[in-house]
C-alpha cells in the first residue's frame, strides 16, 4: 500500500478489555507519539492520559444511529490523516473482532491512506483470566465460539447459536436473556453453567454465576458493558476461590 505525500498514517490499535496496563507495549508508545486519537466510548480516562499531548476526538457509537455513526468515523479517519502525521484509532479489545475495522479499511484504502494494526488483548481472554475459567479444558471442551447479537441494519435481527463447546457472546447485557431461552428451545441443559462478567478488568469489575435456565428467566442487569461465557467448561473447579 503506498502512501501519499500530503498524509499521514493511521494505527489501528486495540486498547484491550479496560484496564490501562493491558494494552500492549506497541499500542501505548503509538497513544505517546499521536497526534490525533480517535477513541471509542469504552475506552477509559486512564488509557487515554497515555495521549494527553494529542486531541483526542471522541467516536463512541450510539444504538440506534450506527451506520450513520461509522459513516462519520470514516470520515474523521481521512480527514484527520490529511492534517496529522500520527493518527491513532483507539477501538476496545482487538480491532479485528467485533470492532469494524473492514469498513474503516475500506476508507483508509479508498483514500490511498497507510495504515497499520496494532492488536489488543480481547475481552474474552479478560475474562477468562478474571474468572480463573480457562474456556477450554481437557476432556471437556476443545471448542470456542465469540459472537455477538448486534446486527447490522439491514441484517435479520437473530441470535445466532453456535455449534461450540464454550460459547463466549459480547455485548450481552440485554440480548443474553433471549440467547438463553433460544439455547434452552434447542435443548441445552438448564443447568449449564454460565459467567457473566461486567467492566471486564477494571477497577468496578462484577463477576456473576448463573445457569442457563436462571439467565433465561431474568435480565442482566448492569450498567456497564457485559461478556458472557457459557458451558461446561465454566463449571467451578473444585477448591477453587471463585
């Protein structure tokens, strides 16, 4: 990819699950040499005092209004290039899942702007370390899946099950309830072991454990962003302090 001479670069860059100090060595010295960051909203005060020399100009999508709002971020991405040298796109957990980093490559490239990725540990991965849960274990599950309800607009609003050992759904405050009754209809057990995880890696992480049929029957409550993590690989490990 060949860069133009009147631009600059954009770093993709993932911040991690929350906390400042698990973004990784790459990702921190890019947010001290930017000179633009643009951040989403679940990016924390404390990761971006790493960038405190550099404007810092908030994308945080809203429901409701996404495809306007990705729209306008690719927008930002190009024109801030073309003003700035160092241009850092701050996305949560790891550009490259669940966070639409093709369609704002898709703009860097249209626009014949360089741009490198710089990963981040995703939150699932958090999790499993908060948790002391490792997803997956001898004998009894071999399989991961990471999903997500959220759709597009013009995409079927359906929670898609997958055919997995241990089941990992983002974003799943308000959909985890109807993910749980689709997966109880397709006969899986009741009393399956679930953990709900809340503000992974911050300093008001909740951890929370339910079966599948108690998921079904109530909401999860919260106010912050919510993982789930499914099966039996989920099951509390004898003498285990969690």
């Amino acid at each position: 990819m060949n860069q133009t001479h009147s631009t600059g670069k954009v770093y993709l860059v993932g911040a991690g699950p929350g906390a400042a100090d698990l973004i990784t060595v790459r990702g921190a010295r890019l947010l001290q040499q930017a000179d633009i960051v643009l951040y989403d909203a679940l990016v924390t005060p404390d990761m971006l005092a790493l960038c405190a020399q550099a404007e810092q100009i908030s994308v945080g999508k809203r429901s409701g209004q996404r495809s306007a709002a990705q729209s306008h971020i690719n927008t930002l991405l190009v024109e801030s290039a073309q003003r700035a040298a160092v241009v850092v796109r701050l996305k949560g957990g790891d550009p490259m899942l669940f966070g639409r980093a093709d369609e704002e490559l898709n703009a860097l490239e249209a626009a014949g702007i360089e741009y490198e990725i710089v990963p981040g540990i995703t939150t699932a991965l958090a999790a499993a370390a908060s948790t002391r849960q490792p997803l997956t274990k001898r004998g009894i599950a071999r399989s991961v899946a990471l999903f997500t309800s959220s759709t597009a607009p013009d995409e079927a609003e359906e929670t898609r099950i997958p055919d997995c050992d241990t089941l990992v759904q983002y974003m799943g405050g308000r959909e985890a309830m109807l993910t749980a009754e689709r997966m109880l209809s397709r006969g899986w057990s009741p009393d399956l072991p679930v953990m709900l995880v809340e503000n992974c890696s911050r300093s008001d992480e909740v951890i929370r454990r339910v079966t599948l049929q108690q998921l079904a029957q109530e909401p999860v409550s919260a106010t912050g962003p919510v993982l789930v993590m499914m099966g039996e690989a989920m099951r509390q490990r004898i003498n285990a302090g969690h």
